[in-house]
C-alpha cells in the first residue's frame, strides 16, 4: 500500500518507471484544489484530474489514502500518495524527479496567462 506523509510534506519519492501525468482527485469548491491547480499549470505539469463527486472509484481512492475521510487535493505520482502538498514545494519535486511530467507552461497573453481568462 502507497505511503501517505503528511499534510505539510510534499515529498514524491522517484518511482519505478516514467509516469506520463500527475494525478490529482479533487472536488468543486476546494479552494487548495484550485490553488494546486494554478500552481502546477504555471509550472507545465501534465495532469490528469479526478472529481471524486463524480467518480465513485476516485471518491474511493481518497477515502483509502486518508483514514475514510474525503481529503483534497490528493495526489498520485508513480504509486506515491501526497494529501494537501504545499503546492510550489511539489513542482520543484516533480522538477527534481519526474522532469518528463512538465511540458510547457502557457503562453502569455499581455500581462496575465491564459489561465486568467
């Protein structure tokens, strides 16, 4: 069974084999979800989200990882599991281990990145 650190850790130690995605279960109104998100998107992470209100299997996989409760975000990297990671600390992780996982940020557009809009 994957390691859970805790809240405050974000460390994603370096997996058998080259993940193609970070996955990350969040739900609607989360605001460290967004926060998360923003982050990783600046940064060109290739990520591949789970709305655990949606998917009962995602919802499942939460509860497994954090003792029943609906914690989010959780992320998955190469059968490592981090609940809340503090969100800068986890890019320079995935800069540092998984360098595959970050395709390019996007594209400025004036003074705000596409993700403003």
């Amino acid at each position: 069974m994957p390691e859970t650190p805790s809240p405050e850790g974000s460390k994603l130690p370096e997996g058998a084999g080259s993940p193609d995605a970070l996955d990350v279960y969040w739900r609607p109104g989360c605001g460290y979800c967004g926060r998360l998100f923003r982050t990783l998107e600046r940064a060109g992470v290739v990520v591949r989200r789970f709305n655990i209100w949606e998917d009962d299997d995602a919802l499942g996989f939460v509860r497994a990882h954090n003792r029943g409760n609906e914690t989010v975000p959780t992320v998955a990297l190469a059968g490592h599991v981090v609940t809340n990671p503090t969100p800068d600390a986890l890019v320079e992780e995935i800069r540092a281990e998984h360098p595959e996982l970050l395709g390019a940020p996007p594209a400025k557009v004036g003074r705000w990145s596409q993700w403003h809009r």
